[in-house]
C-alpha cells in the first residue's frame, strides 16, 4: 500500500523541504557571491555600494595581486605535502594494527586523540610547544643542538610552513589510519588466500591485490583530506596570523583578510570563489581516478581466475 | 562728549546687566538641569555598546551601576578582543540592525565610518538643552587636541575620548637605581645609567641588561604580524622624523612618505633591537610583552599607557608592580615625539535609544568618573583629572601628561585600517628577513599609494 503510494509520485514531494533548505543555505549564498564578485561592493570605502563592475575583480585576480597567487601556490604546497605524508603514515600504520596488532582498538582509540581535539585547541597546544621562550619543543631542539638561543619556529620564515606541516600530519594522520583500517577489515579474504596459494610473496600481494582492493578508499581519504587541507585556516590564524611577513598566508587566510580586514567584499567574493573551483577540480579528478579504470580493474576476478 | 560717557555708562550697564542675566540664568539651568529628569523618558530602556577587554572598560563596567540606579537605564557592556570588538561593530554597522547604541572604537576607524554615514554626529545632542548637562564643557574640559584628534571628523564632532591612548617607555626603576648596576653600567659605557633619552642609550641599557641565560631581556619588541607591531614602529618612525602621510591631520590625505629616509633609518633601528629581545619576539603583541614585564622577565620596551595600571599598580597580577619607571619616547632627530591613538564613544545612526546612550557618555564624561575610571586603569583626556592629588601619585602619570603634550596624529581616512595592514604585512617581512628596510617600505609605499589615488602621491618613487 505504502509503495503503491510513494510510486504515485508522493516520494518527490517528501523530499521538498530538504530541497528548500538547501537552497536557502547552501545554493542560495553560492550564487550570491558569484554575484557579489561582480559588483564592487566594499564595507569601508564610501561610494563602493555594490555598483556592477563587471569583470573587474576577477581582472584584478589574474593580473593585479601576486599575493593572491603567493597564497595559493603556498596552499597548493601545503595540500600536496601534507597529503601525501599523512597518506604514507596513515596508511603503514593501519598495515601495521591490520597484520601484527590484533587487539588495536585501544591504540587507535589513543591514536583518534589529536583528531579529536578543535583546531583551535590544537593552535593553542603547538603554539605553547613550539614558543621561543617556555616551549617544549623548543627546549629540546636547544638541548640536542638543532636550534641556538635565539632560534624560534614561529618567528622564522623557513621554518614555520614546515612546522605548520608537521603539526597538521599529527593531527590527521589518525584520521587517515582510521579510514584505511575501516577499508583493510571490509575486503575479502578470498583474493589473498588466492593470491598465497599461488605463490604472491607479500609485496605482490599488496601491490596487486591490497591496493586496487583499496583504490576507491584511497581516493575518498584523499579527497576529504585534500579538502579539508586546503580549506585550512584555524591553525595558522592561532599560531602566525599568516606572518612572519607572508610566509604562511594561505588562501583562506588571504581570503579572511580581505573580507574581514579590509571589507573588500566584493574583491573577498572573487577570492572565496576560486577557493571553491579549485576544490570543485580537487573533487573531479578524484572522482575521475576512482572510476577511470574501473572497467579494467577488477583484481578479484583476476587473482581468483 | 557727554552724550558719548552717558552711552558709554549705558552700554557698561548693559553688559553687566546682560552678563548677570546670563550668569543666572545659566546658573538656574545648572541647578534645574538634573540626570534623572533628563533620563526619565528613557527609563526602563536598555543600551548596549561594545569595546575592548581592558582595564578602562572593566572600570566602567563597575562604574555604570550608579548610572542605571539614577536613571532606570540599563547599560550592557560587551567586552571582546581587540579585533573581535572592531569587527563586530564592522558588521553591525553595516547591517544596519542598531545592536549597539553606543560603540567605543579605535579612532582610526572614524573615517570609514563617518563617510558611509553609519555615525550620529553629536551637535545635535550637545545643544539639546533637555541632554545636555550645563556643567558638562568638553570645550574647556578636554584636552582639545585629543579630543578633536580621537572624535572629530571634519571639523563635526562624533563623540568623546573613551581612553586617550599613547605610548611611552617602561623601565625597571628598581634596576636603575642599583648601585651595582649603576657602577656595572657607568665603566662599560663611560656615562651614568638614567631613563634612556636618545636611542643610543636605548641601545646600550638594553645591552647591558640583556641576560639571555638568566632568562632576563634588555627589551622586547612587539614583532608578530599585528597591528602592535606598526603601533610600536610609529613611535621609532616619528622619533626618527619621519611620518607615512605628509599631513598635518588624520582626516587628510596627502603625499606618501612612508619610504622616506627617515623611515628606512627608523625600520632598521628598530630592528636591531631584536638582539635584545627574547627568541620569540616576532610572535609577540602587546599582550605578551606585557605578560613579560609583569613577570619581571624585561629591562625596558615601548608600551601602551593603556596597559601600564596592569604592570605598575596591581600588585596581585604583576611581579614589578611598585618598582617602574615610565618616560617619554627617548628622542631622535624628530625631537620629543607620541602618537594620538584613542578609543572614542560614538554613537550609530541605527542605535535606537540615542538620547539615552549620550546621556550616558555625557555622565561618563563628569570628572568624578572619569577620576574612577582613569585610578582603575583608564587614560582621560581630561587635564583636571590629571591635575588631582590621586592621580599625581601614580607613577606613570607624568609620563602620561607628556608624552600626550607632543602626540602625533595619524591617519583617519576611510583608507587608514588599510594601510595599516599593508604596513603591517611588509614590517613584519623585513623582520624575518624576507626583505630589505628599502624593499619593506618602497612596496608599502607603492600599495599605500595606490589606495589612496591621486591625493597621494610618491615623495621618494620607487625606481
């Protein structure tokens, strides 16, 4: 009864409310600050009410602001580095509980610490670690020799990107650990037992087996990471506010600035957007390497044949 | 002859006549004028403002209790970080949703504020004789120069300074007057150890207490890309002679002379001080270095008068309380030198209880509160409170008056927060080494100039 009225076109008219909602709070401010990237509208500047403009903002973007583009190579970086690290770490470490861990669940538990925490926390924590002055680390970089009295991380403009880095990967590798352990449990035993039984030493196994298996976890946790990563903000505001000079601003920092600093919203609109078509791309490519060679790839059938 | 001596007679008549009606009548309206007449057709309304999370606002928050028992006006205070209490105003201001009624805010945004026409000028409050109270005279009250410095706008008054802030120099007196030290300092440097009065004694006392391994510092410089850092090297760039606008007020603009000699010479001496900071001085603000001296931890630096009641006066929150010393800016080629800087009441054009909200600015203004609030922390800017036998036993108050007497104004136009972040950005480069003094301000002059249009040209182009 129920199906024969869901089928008479009811279903649809569920789903309407969710539909609104997210026309109102997702589409809606979209395309409201396509179109504010058109206007020249400016909070502090008098006579800048929103006029029509245009191009002009996005003329600015591409030809006129090498800090802008400062900014996002800088991210881009941070995106590739920090991905791949918490991808090889995350990824050996859920090897490791998965093979030679058989009671891993409290380790991950105490691994999941760090992701659990707020990013604002985490900013503060490393900011009392990494000062110049008390900070722990700090301390024990002097004592072992690596820094000199007057060495401080967050002060110099080589070595903060690195630690900003660092501090990341410790917050997020538990995040990929956890996903890929989530993935490992949920294969099938068959093509490994195949696999041994035809003699695949380890290497082979992982090579051909574990990882196509793997492939379409890999590039979620890719994609949120990378995501995530490039949408970073909280970190670096607590510990460096983009500086020392603009060693560490980051597009979202960037973007933060001339919002909400000089009240270029206008300007502000043009910036986020680009933020959102390079995540848009992030998102497509993913997706593409996930499903390009699906036709081909299909290992069950070809280890147990 | 005689008809001129009888005018004469008549016209001395009339004066004395016309000044005795004025003085009683004038008298009458300060007897009849009352708060709680006045504020009774706002009683029961509530009036909210917002500002920063420092001493003078903690003073007032204890303050308006007697207010709103005289007048049934209840007043909200929000008390935020700097940058915080700039933003939320930012963005009340331009939704237009009246949050605030009244706003205490840096003086350096009045221009942007002013010119998108989010403000009320006060004339028309200030001659309401229902509001006004007689004895109030900013006039003759204030300070003109801060006041008209911090609230005025084009010659129309906006508002009243809430804190009328400069900079100063902080020292260890108790250092100072150690014999050991004394001797110590006097054969290393062939002259006695005093308050530093030129840079090169600044240098040199700095040296000589910088203790690194005793986790002592000569000075500590405000360094992390924030708005203190370009706070603090204004008091360097004016001491040295130079300036960012070739201006004589805030509400100008004017040629860009931020890369001038003077500037480059004052950016590098700045930054030579870093050898007597502690290691993680580029990520300190105002906040930090403070924490620093009440911990006992630094010599000397340039702070906020602002700042100074937390470190010199309160015993419970500073280790050195009692044993500070506090002098004007030490001098360079620009001879004695402070900066104008000052949060102001101001009232919003969306502020629904706007009569309300100056009759409380007004009461905040009376001597007896502003005596309160500036013994608790706060900054006046008026010269009687200065004057009272309380406030001339505080040991910064001297330093206070002069510094206030030589203060420099700084830039107000609508572009002014702008140019600050751009200043901002490139000192804080050239401090960790990204790139030369020349480069730093050659580009902050490019940008700063680009802002600003044709008002502001280059002195000294970049070649």
């Amino acid at each position: 009864m129920m199906t024969r009225v869901l089928d008479h076109g009811v279903a649809p008219l569920l789903l309407i409310p969710s539909v609104i909602l997210l026309l109102v709070i997702l589409v809606g401010p979209f395309f409201y600050m396509v179109w504010t990237g058109f206007t020249d509208l400016h909070y502090a500047l008098p006579g800048r009410d929103g006029a029509f403009v245009g191009f002009d903002n996005f003329r600015r973007l591409m030809q006129d602001d090498p800090i802008f583009w400062h900014s996002f190579l800088l991210t881009l970086k941070f995106v590739f580095w920090v991905v791949l690290v918490e991808f090889i770490f995350g990824f050996a470490l859920a090897m490791l509980l998965f093979h030679y861990i058989k009671q891993h669940r409290f380790i991950l538990t105490m691994l999941l610490v760090p992701m659990m925490l707020a990013p604002i926390a985490v900013g503060l924590i490393w900011k009392l670690l990494l000062s110049g002055d008390f900070g722990m680390f700090t301390y024990y970089m002097r004592m072992i020799g690596i820094f000199d009295q007057q060495t401080s991380v967050l002060g110099n403009a080589s070595l903060v990107m690195p630690a900003i880095m660092m501090i990341d990967v410790w917050q997020w590798t538990p995040f990929v650990t956890l996903v890929m352990l989530a993935g490992l449990l949920s294969l099938p035993k068959e093509p490994f037992e195949a696999a041994v039984m035809d003699g695949a030493r380890p290497v082979q196994v992982f090579k051909d087996v574990t990882l196509p298996l793997m492939r379409p976890i890999i590039a979620l946790v890719l994609l949120l990471r990378g995501i995530d990563a490039f949408k970073e903000f909280d970190k670096v505001f607590i510990l460096t506010g983009g500086g020392p000079g603009i060693s560490t601003e980051m597009l979202s920092i960037y973007t933060f600035r001339i919002n909400f600093k000089d009240w270029d919203l206008s300007y502000g609109a043009v910036c986020a957007f680009m933020v959102y078509l390079v995540v848009l791309i992030m998102c497509s490519v993913f997706y593409k390497a996930v499903y390009w060679n699906q036709g081909r790839s299909k290992p069950t059938q070809a280890v147990t044949s | 002859m005689k008809n001129s001596t009888i005018t004469g007679r008549f016209c001395r008549s009339s004066i004395v006549g016309a000044a005795l009606a004025v003085f009683t009548l004038g008298s009458a309206d300060a007897i009849a004028w009352s708060l709680e007449e006045a504020a009774a057709p706002y009683k029961g309304a509530t009036i909210r403002t917002v500002g920063e999370a420092l001493p003078p606002l903690e003073a007032m928050n204890k303050l308006k209790s007697e207010f709103e028992k005289r007048t049934g006006i209840e007043v909200v205070i929000e008390m935020y970080e700097h940058s915080e209490a700039v933003n939320k105003v930012m963005l009340d201001l331009n939704s237009k949703r009246g949050r605030y009624d009244f706003i205490l805010q840096p003086h350096r945004e009045l221009g942007r504020f002013v010119t998108n026409g989010h403000l009320e000028a006060l004339e028309k409050y200030m001659s309401n004789e229902k509001l006004r109270d007689p004895s109030f005279n900013p006039e003759k009250q204030l300070y003109q120069s801060l006041w008209k410095e911090i609230s005025w706008y084009e010659g129309k008054v906006y508002g009243f300074p809430f804190t009328a802030l400069t900079m100063y120099m902080w020292y260890r007196d108790d250092l100072l007057n150690d014999p050991k030290e004394k001797s110590g300092f006097k054969a290393k440097y062939g002259y006695e150890l005093k308050p530093a009065s030129n840079w090169q004694e600044y240098t040199d006392i700095s040296e000589w207490f910088h203790r690194p391994d005793e986790g002592f510092y000569g000075t500590a410089l405000q360094g992390k890309r924030h708005e203190a850092l370009w706070y603090e090297w204004l008091n360097f760039l004016y001491s040295f002679g130079g300036d960012m606008l070739d201006t004589k007020s805030g509400s100008e603009c004017g040629p860009v002379i931020v890369n001038s000699p003077e500037a480059v010479a004052s950016l590098e001496y700045y930054k030579s001080l870093m050898a007597y900071s502690p290691a993680d001085t580029l990520n300190y603000t105002w906040d930090d270095v403070m924490a620093l001296m009440q911990q006992g931890k630094v010599y000397q630096m340039i702070m906020w008068n602002d700042a100074t009641y937390a470190v010199a006066e309160d015993h419970e929150a500073s280790t050195v309380a009692g044993k500070m010393g506090f002098d004007i800016v030490p001098q360079g080629d620009g001879g004695k030198i402070g900066q104008v800087e000052g949060w102001t009441y101001l009232v919003p054009a969306y502020s629904k209880n706007q009569e309300a909200a100056y009759l409380f600015i007004q009461w905040m203004m009376e001597e007896n509160q502003q005596l309160n609030q500036h013994l608790n922390g706060g900054a006046t800017a008026r010269p009687d409170v200065y004057a009272h036998p309380d406030v001339q036993k505080i040991s910064y108050s001297k330093a206070s008056m002069d510094t206030n007497a030589v203060a420099q104004s700084k830039p107000t136009i609508p572009e002014s927060p702008q140019i600050t972040d751009i200043l901002v950005r490139e000192l804080s480069g050239y401090m960790s080494d990204a790139k030369s003094a020349q480069e730093a301000l050659d580009a902050s002059a490019v940008e700063i100039s680009k802002l600003l249009g044709s008002c502001a040209p280059m002195k000294y182009p970049v070649q």
